[in-house]
C-alpha cells in the first residue's frame, strides 16, 4: 500500500509573515486509506499549514502535490474542487438551508430543469450522499434544527460528495472534530472516521491527544513551524506526545525567573463564583498585588471565557469581583479599565490596537483623561508620556505620530502594553497570549514587561501561549479542563513544576 | 458605511447554546415567524370590525385589495433584496421615474408618441435598469447597498422631475384600463400583484436563484465558497427589484392618470414595516414573499383603520416611521446580543 | 478641486462673481454647512444620520410655533429637543443593535410626519423680531447663520482636542479595539448622534433666520447634499478618517456647485441626480473595503 502515489503531499513548504515564520519547511505525506494525526501547540503551524491545504493563504514557498500533481490552490473552492475537502471547526454549514440544500449548494446544475429544482431527485441524491456518515434524517430538515453533531455529519458527507466529483479518493480534513464532543457522539464520529479511510484519507487535527492515538495511522508533531517527529501510535503515549510538542526547555533564563517575586501585597482581586459563557463550574479565584497567575488549559477548555467575564467582555451570568477590597461592577470593558483592570486582548491586530491611528493616539487611549485638563487634551503631556514609554520599553519606531501599522507586532504589542502600564491606577493586568506571534526577542521582551508590572505591584492574570511559557513566568497556574478547573498548581522560582505536571490536569 | 454587524463577532457563539431564550428553538421561531404575522393581521382585523362598523363592509374590503396592489408588487422586491441581507431605498425613486417615462410614452396630453404596451414594457426596462445599476454598484464596486441605493432613490426623483417639463402628462382613460378596469369588483392591478406575489413565491421556493439567495442571506460566504455566483446573483435579484418598482409607478399611473412627482411618497415605509413586520429578517436568509405580504397586509390595513378614524394623514405618516423603528428593533431583538461588537 | 471649480464655474459663467450669486452662496452654505456638521460626527462613527434634515424641518416648525411666546428661550429649548432626539436614535441604534441607517430612516418619517402634522403642512411665517438678537443681520447675514458658524469652528476645535473628540475617532477606526481600551463606545455613539441632532437644531434656526418663514419640507431636500458634501470631503462612510477642515471643502463644493448650476442654468430639476451620483461615486472612492469582509 505504500507503494503508491501519496494522494496528498506538501514538500518543504514555508510561510513567512511579516516579522515571524509561521512555517518553516514542513513536508508531509498522505495515503489513500490512511488516518494521520497533526498536533502541536498554539502557534506550531497548524493552522497555517490548513490555511494552505484549503488554498485561504498561499505559500511563500514550497509546493503542495495531488496525485503528484503540483496544485496551485486559488481558495477553499477550488481545493474542494481538486479534493481537499476541510470540516471546520466554526461549522460552514448554513443554518437556514435544509440538509438538502446544503449538500447540492452551488452545485445543484444537475438537479435544475430550466432552473426549478426537482425536488424528488435532489431529496434521493442527498439521502444518498447521507448513508455514509451514517444518519438517518429527512433532508429536507432545516439544519439549525440539528445539533451539533449532526451539523459536522452533515459537512462531512458534503466534503465527501465534493471529493466524488473530483474523480479521486477525497481527502478529509478535520479540524478538532471532537473538541466539543462527548459519549456516544464522540464514538459515532471515531467509528465514522474509521469507516472513511476505507476510501479516502484523512487529516485528523486535535487537542485531544488520547483521541489522536487512537484514531491515526501515524501522527505528525509540529513546533515553532517544523514537522520535529513523525511517529506511530503503537507504543507511543500522550506523555511523548506532549514533550515533543513542548520541546527542549530553554536554557538560560528566558522566563526571567530570577525577576520572579515570593513577596505579596495584599488581595488585589478577588473573583468568586464566575460563570461565564463556556465555563461549566463557576470559579473563585484570588489574586495579590505583584503575584503573576497563569490560566491553561486546551483550545475551548474556558480560560479565555475567565479573562473576558472578569473585563467585562462577556456577559457573567453569576459571579463577583472585589477589586481592593471593594465590590466592583463592570458592566463592559470601560467599567474595568476604570477600576483599574488593563486588559490586552489575544488578538493584536483586530482587537489591541488601532492600526490606523498613530502610535500616540493607541497609548494614551485607555487613561486619555490623565493627559487632559478639564475634558481637554494636552499635547505636550501626551508626547512626554508617549517619549517617556517609548524609551522605556525600547519601542522600535521612527517616531511617536507614526501610525500603529507602521511598527512590527512585536513593537505593537509593547504600546499595548504600555497604554494600560502608563497610569497609577492600574492595579490588575488581565493578558491573553501577550506574546503570540512574536519572534523570540520580542517575547522576552513582553515577559519583561510583565515582570515590571508586578515589580509594581500590579496583580497579573495571565493566559499563556504555551505552557513553558505559564510555568516560566506565573506563581501559581490554574488548569480548566471543559469550563471547570480541575488544579491549581504552586510554580515558586525555587520548584517549577515541568509540563507534564499540568498535562494530566488538561486532557 | 460599517454597521456593528459587520464587525459582528460570530465566533463567539457555542454550538451548544443558540441565542435567545431556551424555548425558542430555532424551529419554533420560524413557526413565530411564520404564523405571528397572521395572527396579528387577524387580530387586527378583529379588533377593527368590533371598533369601526365602516370597517367590514365590501366597499372597504375593496379598497383595501385596491390599495393593496402597489405595496405588495414593492413588497415581493424588496423582500427578495432583504433576503440578500441589502436593502433597496430607492423604491420611491424608480416608481416616479418609470411613472413618468411610462406617461410619456403612452396615450397621453404633453406629446404625440403613443406606444400602447410597450409603454408599460419600455418602463419595466427602465425599473430593470435601475436596479441593474444598483446591484452591479454594490456588488462589484463594492459599496454598500443602502448607500447605492440611497444615492438611486435620488437619480430617479432627479429624472421624474426632469421629465415634468410645463405640466404633468397625464394619459387617455383606455391606457389606463390595464391597471383600473374591474374584476370581480376589484382592479385589475390587484390581481395582477396577486401574481406577481405568486410568482416570486414560486421563485424563492423552487429555483436554483431562489435558494442561493437564501444562502447568500445566510452566510454570503460560505455560499460563495460552496460556488454560488453571488455578484451574478445580486445583480439579478437588484434588477427584479428594480423591474416590482417599475411596475409599482405603473400601477401607481395607472390608478392617478396623471404622473406625479410625489406619487411615491411613502411607498419605501410601508414597504420597508410591511417586510419587516411579516418576519423577513434585516441580516437577510429568513422570511420569504407570503410572509412579507401578509406585513404588507397588515400596513394597509392599519392605514385604512386609520383613515376611518379619522386620523390626520401626516400623523399617519409619522405612525408609519415609527412602525418602522419599532418592527425592526422587535425582530431583531433576540439577535441583539450576537451582534454586539463588544458585550 | 474646489479652486478648480470655482474657476471653471467664473470662466463659463463670469455672472456666478456677481453678488446675487454669492448672495444666494452665502444663504446656502450655512445651512448645508450645520447639516454636514452632524453628519460628519455621525459618519466619521461608521453610522449614518438619514433623519437629519427632517429633524431640522421639524426643529423650524416648531420654532415658528414657540417663538412668538418663547423667544430666544424657545429656539434654545428646540436645539435641546433636537439633540434628545439624536441621542434616541443613537440609544436605539445601539441598543437594539439595529444598523443606524435603518433607525434613522424611521426617524426621517417620523420627524417629517410630525413636522407636516404640526404645521397641518402650511408654511408658518416668523416675525424676526421675536428672536431679534439671533434675527438681526450683519452685513445683510443673520446673525444666528454667523453664530453657526463660530459655533462649527468651535466644535472643529473641540473634536480635535477633547477627550471626546479623540474617543470618537477612535471608536471610527475601530469599535472593537476601542472597546477593550476602555472607551465606552455606546455612550460615544450616543453623543455622536446627539450633536448631529443639535447641529440639526442649529440648521432650523439657520433655515427661518434666512427665509423668515418655516415650511414643513423644506430643509428635507438637503439631506443628501449634506451626505454629499461629508463625503465629498473626504470623510470616509467607513468611519474614522476625516474632520471638519475636510467637510467644510466638501459643503463649499456642493454649495458652488448648487449655485454654479443654476447660474449655468441647468433646471435644479437634475440636481438630485447629480447628488445622487455625486454621493456615490465619492463613497466609491473613499470607502475602506478593508474594513468590510462582507458588503451587503
């Protein structure tokens, strides 16, 4: 079987951004009849290397191989065209369609005659295209009337139809099909998997690593942009999984370790009973002035739904916050960032800055009434405070009037950091994946940053991009498995736990 | 211009918990949707025959049907433009401009020409065109349709009045049998929106065009990715619209005989509260023609209820705005929260 | 551009440099000037005032009809109610979640509805000497056009250097970024909309100071030289890029160009048309796609 022509092959391909390498020459192969596992962590490559095979983004270099054909991908079409049919994670099924229409949707010229649809052939060919993912439903169902697993069926048998009328073996990829499943949907999705190698092949992407051993034939580990293992299941477990994932340590003390404080100030947060929209438990945590804590857990396990209820970003439906002591209520994210929570969003370029304004404008935004006299804004403040930061954290720009798009992520970055750093009246600094996207020296950066902050005394809660990274910078670190928090793990300087310690915590 | 739903942050929706209160399932909101508006036409109705005994009588009910015509031809275009998830302003401009063009190249008093029916199709043409130019703007240049046809709205009242010349055409009684002559005690031009209405019914149900605008309205592009040709497809349900617009100034010519530069004031309200009030949602992909002519219905209605009140007309015109307001911020309530750009 | 137009305007038609027509100039461009204004704060948000120029019929009528007994009190107290009126729409925009345009266009019928109902769709004559100090002329101009003036450079003033100018151009850029800097972007819009309805306000007192009478429709046809002249300007419907110096070019350009035309002769007849266009092929040009995955 082995013998024949990979179905898909990527060879050496590479993708640069501007400022970071997001794939760094990964090759890969793919047999008909074959299940293969993709993992790493946030930022490995994996999503990028998807973008790819779904023809979204095109490579800087390399080459992406059918049949040992070189394909140019010029989109999703066009690689659903040629095969490569992809099941999202955010589900493109549209809900106000029925199964049927879904199915045959801009393909229905052989269902038309004169333009009306025939109604019975297309409900024959979709009941069809239905029996081998195995459900058994009316087509003409209307698909926001399904549940979610239903609703991934449904896309597959699409994916599957599409890849028939390529005239060759589809190929399926999966991107975490199984994060939000449970039970018996989780077991009809596996035995559905196992009855799709039969003819075709499979990607299978997951944070799952239990699942990804069971399910695949071999399994590709990516890190930082490179493919660092190939391996096969048998005898291979989630523990060797998760260290190739991580990788080597860093030798010297990248974390700033050293910078790490044992020495408290009082409670500067006090979160109890927060529920929040993708959590399942409510949470209560606590967090002292200078104390940095880290939020881990899997894509989907609700540290992000933690960060964003305590800013006010999504709705609580229970929970309190006492900040200093006193009850705050925030409402939206202007009520926190009065009180004195800094909040850096994971999303840098849509979310943390305004990139059409000038690197000025994005600093002093957050506590603009400290550079104004009686609702007017001074000028002159605004350059000396902006100068003053500018220098402070060694922000690369030609000047401080630039617009923010001019600077590198890694630079943007550190003004959003600096718009909340800039005022006394920070007391919390809530940070998702302050340091995604970024090279190296600019991660270090960013830590350091984070540990002036807590030289300040400000409490940081802190949503690792890795985990090295949560263990290298926080004092404590609190593990959610879906919505709930299953640990909470002390990381002194003097006795960091190693990955594996919160590993068992998440999966 | 970027509406909140277009940074609308769709991600943030879990699979397992759809907006809204749990009891409104999906399907059983496309059951409110479908049946709340009859119900309130009932209602309405109900309550108007017990209030005002002039209500239920035949000549009312007449009226009504006559009244009906033009709004429900309007309605069936502009539904099919909302469920794209657009919207068409300038209903009120195409109608005057076709009416006057119509006008002029009918039987009339201004000049000589007298094309008989191919007045009436050379207006069409006319309202096509119109509604070309709005869908080829907004879907290959890109610009969003409200501001398009915004701008449209204006082109076409600038042509209707560069057509009044001296005096208002106004045309010969048969040109106007095609529009007011009597079927069972009722214009002709309400049976001929009753078709129109069928038609575009038909459209949305059974055609491949039909079901790509619904998909476009649900998720442009998902559609687009799955191969629907949506700039062809807009283009297409623009220029129908532009066409239901066209015919709407007929009619409207047909019922004055004479054109009229502010015949169409108005119109886009009742148009624009009668689709929103049958449930045809403004993010586009719910509703469809039968439930944006029962809102249709129901703006007719309440207007003939108000006029047999008594009610001052400019306050129904008020009335009407405000309809308008309050119908679109009650069907949109429950998506509310989806579409906020930060909780 | 607008050099250039004026030139060309003088060039074909030398009776444009007479006085009647910068007369006629002078009447217009306050007043398409106060309407541009709120226009502009609204669109440089990303949202859009339809209701604008009704909300200033509706502000003239009443004036007409408070000001015999009110005097100055009552063209104040019509502002104030012009700019609640603003603040509705902006609480309603952002309350319900519903596009601007689509709340504002209510707006439109309903404010012009009462205007026509107040007035019973009669013109109502105003007696300048019930607001004699706003009334009077200097130099054969209203006093209360030159106060909208001075009150226009003031706000072009205040955009630029108060706090709440510098969040509403941030919230323009970028509402969601915005947001999570701590701006409270509902109240921004709010307000936003709530100076479009004051500048509205000003725009009625302009309107019967001029023309000593009130009429119930008058002032709705300027709705869309108003949106031609921010546009024009260079002020982008995507919000966040343009300013006042730039609206004030774009209102002198469509107030040339409405006087230009008439003293060309071409029948005003065609002006919408020209607007129209006008409108969108400056949208066209200064619209950021970029900011719009998905144009509907």
């Amino acid at each position: 079987m082995n013998s024949q022509v990979p179905i898909l092959a990527v060879r050496d391909l590479v993708k640069e951004y501007p400022g970071t390498v997001a794939l760094a020459g990964v090759s890969i192969e793919l047999r008909v009849g074959e299940v293969l596992g993709l993992i790493g962590e946030n930022g490995a490559g994996k999503s990028t290397l998807l973008k790819i095979l779904t023809g979204v983004e095109a490579p800087t270099s390399g080459k992406v191989l059918i049949n040992g054909e070189i394909m140019h991908l010029r989109g999703v079409r066009d690689a659903t065209a040629k095969g490569i049919g992809m099941v999202f994670q955010e589900q493109s099924v549209i809900p106000n369609l029925t199964i049927a229409e879904n199915l045959f949707l801009g393909r229905e010229a052989a269902l038309t005659r004169f333009g009306v649809i025939r109604r019975s052939k297309r409900r024959r060919l979709a009941l069809q295209a239905l029996e081998p993912v195995g459900i058994d439903l009316d087509p003409n169902t209307v698909v926001e009337d399904l549940t979610f697993v239903q609703r991934q069926l449904i896309e597959i048998a699409k994916v599957l139809l599409i890849g028939q009328s390529s005239g060759q073996a589809p190929v399926v990829l999966l991107d975490e099909p199984t994060s939000v499943l449970e039970g018996d949907d989780l077991e009809r999705l596996i035995s559905l998997i196992e009855k799709l190698r039969q003819d075709s092949a499979v990607v299978f992407i997951s944070h799952r690593l239990d699942e990804v051993l069971r399910i695949s034939d071999r399994v590709y580990v990516l890190r930082d942009g490179e493919v660092v293992a190939e391996c096969r299941p048998e005898g291979a477990t989630e523990h060797d999984l998760h260290l190739l994932m991580v990788g080597a340590e860093h030798s010297d003390d990248y974390f700033g370790i050293e910078r790490q404080r044992s020495d408290f100030g009082p409670v500067r947060l006090r979160v109890t009973d927060l529920l929040v929209k993708g959590m399942r438990e409510p949470l209560s945590f606590e967090l002292r002035g200078g104390e940095v804590v880290a939020f881990v857990g899997t894509e989907g396990s609700g540290t992000e739904a933690v960060a964003r209820g305590v800013v006010g970003v999504s709705e609580r439906s229970s929970g309190k916050i006492v900040i200093d002591g006193a009850p705050a209520a925030i409402r939206r994210p202007s009520d926190s960032a009065k009180l004195g929570i800094g909040y850096v969003p994971s999303e840098r370029k849509t979310d943390g800055a305004l990139l059409s304004l000038s690197l000025r404008e994005n600093l002093t935004l957050a506590y603009l009434d400290e550079f104004a006299t009686s609702h007017m804004v001074s000028r002159r403040r605004e350059r000396a405070a902006t100068k003053e930061w500018v220098e402070r954290l060694s922000v690369k720009t030609p000047g401080i009037d630039v617009p923010m798009r001019s600077l590198s992520g890694g630079n943007q970055q550190k003004v959003v950091l600096a718009k909340w750093l800039l005022s006394n009246r920070l007391r919390v600094l809530v940070a998702e994946t302050p340091s995604r996207g970024l090279d190296v020296g600019a991660k270090a950066d960013v830590y350091e940053v984070i540990r002036d902050a807590a030289d300040r005394g400000v409490g940081v809660m802190l949503l690792a991009d890795t985990l090295e990274e949560a263990i290298g910078l926080a004092n404590r670190i609190i593990v959610l498995r879906d919505g709930r928090q299953t640990a909470e793990i002390e990381a002194p300087a003097s006795a960091k736990p190693v990955p594996v310690d919160l590993i068992e915590w998440m999966v | 211009m970027v509406q909140t739903d277009y940074l609308a942050d769709s991600a943030s929706a879990l699979p397992d918990s759809p907006s809204g209160a749990d009891w409104l399932t999906p399907r059983r909101r496309r059951m409110l949707a479908a049946w709340g508006p009859v119900i309130t036409l009932g209602a309405l109705v109900l309550v108007l025959t017990i209030v005002n005994s002039k209500f239920a009588t035949a000549a009312n009910i007449k009226t009504i049907a006559n009244q009906s015509a033009i709004p429900l031809v309007l309605g069936v275009g502009l539904a099919m433009v909302i469920l794209l998830g657009a919207i068409d302003l300038s209903i009120e401009g195409v109608m005057v401009a076709t009416m006057f063009s119509v006008a002029l190249m009918a039987a009339n008093n201004v000049n000589d020409l007298d094309l008989g029916v191919l007045a009436i199709i050379v207006g069409l043409a006319i309202g096509a065109a119109f509604g070309a130019v709005n869908g080829m703007v907004n879907a290959y240049l890109r610009i969003p349709s409200f501001m398009v046809t915004f701008g449209m709205w204006f082109v076409g009242i600038g042509v209707a009045q560069r057509l009044l010349g001296r005096q208002p055409p106004r045309i010969d009684l048969e040109a106007r049998n095609w529009v007011t002559v009597q079927r069972l005690g009722v214009q002709q031009m309400f049976f001929i929106a009753v078709i129109v209405v069928a038609l575009g019914f038909l459209l949305l149900r059974h055609t491949r065009l039909g079901r790509h605008i619904y998909a476009i309205g649900g998720n442009e592009e998902l559609a687009s990715q799955s191969g629907v040709h949506v700039r062809r497809v807009k283009v297409m349900v623009f220029t129908m619209a532009g066409v239901l617009s066209g015919l709407g100034g007929a009619f409207a010519l047909g019922r004055a005989g004479v054109a009229d530069v502010t015949a169409s004031q108005g119109r886009l309200f009742t148009t624009i509260a009668g689709v929103v009030l049958g449930g045809t949602l403004l993010s586009g992909g719910r509703g469809g023609v039968l439930q944006s002519s029962v809102g249709i219905i129901i703006m007719i209605v309440l207007r003939n209820g108000m006029v047999l009140a008594g009610v001052d007309p400019f306050l129904q015109d008020a009335v009407e705005g405000a309809i308008v307001v309050a119908a679109v911020i009650a069907m949109n309530w429950s998506a509310r929260a989806k579409l906020r750009v930060v909780a | 551009m607008l050099v250039a137009l004026v030139a060309g305007v003088s060039l074909l038609e030398p009776s444009f440099l007479k006085a009647a027509s910068l007369r006629t100039l002078a009447e217009q461009f306050p007043l398409i000037f106060m309407l541009s204004m709120g226009q502009m704060t609204v669109i440089l948000l990303g949202r859009i005032d339809l209701a604008n120029a009704a909300v200033t019929s509706f502000a003239a009528i009443l004036m007409a009809k408070w000001a015999p007994d009110l005097g100055t009190f009552g063209i104040v107290a019509v502002i104030a109610i012009t700019s609640g009126i603003g603040a509705l729409h902006g609480w309603l925009h952002m309350r319900a979640q519903v596009a601007s345009f689509m709340i504002t266009l209510g707006g439109l019928g309903v404010w012009s509805g009462l205007a026509l109902f107040i007035s019973e769709g009669r013109s109502l004559s105003v007696d300048p000497g019930v607001a004699s100090r706003l009334f009077d002329r200097t130099l054969g101009i209203p006093n209360a056009a030159i106060a909208a003036v001075v009150v226009a450079v003031g706000y072009a003033y205040l955009l630029a250097n108060c706090t709440f100018g510098r969040r509403l151009f941030a919230v323009g850029n970028g509402q969601r970024p915005a947001s999570l800097s701590g701006v409270n972007a509902d109240r921004i819009v709010l307000i936003g909309f709530a100076i479009s309805g004051f500048f509205s306000g000003l725009a009625g007192t302009v309107l019967i100071a001029w023309l000593e009478i009130a009429s119930p429709t008058t002032a709705n046809s300027l709705l869309l030289p108003a949106i031609a002249a921010v546009i024009l300007g260079g002020t982008a419907i995507t919000g966040g890029v343009g300013g006042v110096g730039r609206t004030l070019i774009g209102t002198l350009i469509v107030a040339v160009l409405r006087v230009g035309l008439d003293v060309a002769g071409v029948e005003t007849s065609i002006q919408p048309v020209i607007f129209g266009m006008l409108a969108i092929v400056s949208v066209a040009v200064t619209i950021d796609r970029s900011r719009l995955p998905v144009i509907k």
